[in-house]
C-alpha cells in the first residue's frame, strides 16, 4: 500500500449514498481545527482516505467517503490517499466485479434499495443522502457499537434502525432517534450486528464514559 496526495475534486465514490447529517459534522470538526493549523494537518495525515486505482488511473474511494465530501465541500485542494490496489488495467465492468468481490462496493440508494453500479454517482459530491446512515453513525459515536473491519457495517446498522424508526420520527427530532437508536443498539435481536455491544457491557461503557 502506498500513501500519495489526491485532488479531492477527482475522487470517486463506490456507493450512492452517504449521511449528510455526519458529513455536516465532518466539516464542524475541520472548520474547528482550522484555528490551530498544525492540529488541522496532523488530523488530515491521520485519517487518509482508502481508494484504489480504477480503470484510466480513476481514484476510487473505499473508505472515508464522509471525510473526502467534507474536504470537498470545505474546500480542500488535496488529501492524503492510501492506495490499497491498482485495477487501472481492467475494463470497466470487471473493475466492478473486482470490486464486488472484495467488498468494496456498495450500490445502495437513500432508501437502502440496491441498485445497478452505473447508478454509482461519478462525484463524491452527488451522493444521495441516507439519514439512517447518519443515524447509525452517531450511535456509534456516541458508543451504541464497537467500530470494526466489517465491510459497510454502518449500512448493516442503517438497515436495522430503517425498520424500527419511521423517517418522520427521524426527521421530527433526529436526537432523540439517536437516544432511542442507542438503547435498541444493546438489544438481543441488535446482537447479530458487527460491533455489537452486549447490554451489560454497554451500561459499564457508559458508567465509564460518565465518570
């Protein structure tokens, strides 16, 4: 794996959509760091974008697609990519299978339905918005789940709560859907999701959390 710096205006997504709610935070987060320069940088070095090479040299991102729409929306020229693997010698539809079988694709709309890759925007910026996607994001942030290595265990989160939480209630009062996200979290029918918490571990984080 090699790190170089990308134009973040030529990154492409490898999925429809993502959170707006969480993008919105992304960009608080940077626009806060931007007092203290140095901090501002070691953030960015620290959190590269995951991508690969796609068909005529494309950079696709696998991870971070929240931050790279952030950055974009700030106005950021460049960012720190990790180049997890070179595809630029296939055509573009056993790129996509290559991509398929690694898990690094996700054609999901807003809705959660699966769609077509061609439905895969060419911009970071044309994403689709998923609330419950935002909704997954910050109960995990606010330790309803564990972060893991599972493959778009956020939309698995996503998915979860679009069954349990109407969008109206969502978009009423997007807060107290995350309170209620977060107790649901520690749930036994949650306890099949990556980054499950168990209940009685779940109140000694908060315990821990609260001292």
């Amino acid at each position: 794996m090699t790190v170089q710096s990308v134009l973040v205006k030529s990154l492409r997504p490898t999925q429809i959509a993502v959170g707006y709610k969480l993008v919105k935070a992304k960009r608080k987060g940077l626009q806060a760091r931007e007092k203290k320069p140095q901090e501002l940088v070691d953030f960015i070095l620290a959190n590269p974008i995951r991508a690969v090479v796609g068909p005529a040299n494309q950079i696709y991102v696998v991870d971070h697609h929240h931050l790279a729409h952030a950055l974009m929306d700030e106005g950021f020229k460049t960012a720190p990519v990790i180049i997890l693997d070179d595809f630029s010698k296939l055509a573009l539809p056993e790129f996509w299978k290559a991509m398929e079988g690694k898990a690094w694709l996700h054609p999901f709309d807003g809705k959660g339905q699966e769609k077509p890759v061609t439905a895969i925007p060419s911009k970071v910026t044309k994403m689709e918005d998923d609330p419950y996607r935002s909704l997954a994001g910050f109960v995990r942030l606010e330790g309803g789940f564990e972060k893991t290595q599972t493959p778009f265990a956020e939309f698995v989160w996503a998915d979860f709560y679009r069954k349990k939480i109407s969008l109206k209630e969502l978009k009423k009062d997007f807060d107290e859907a995350v309170k209620r996200a977060k107790k649901m979290a520690s749930n036994k029918d949650a306890s099949g999701l990556p980054g499950y918490i168990h209940k009685a571990e779940a109140a000694v984080k908060s315990a821990e959390g609260g001292a």
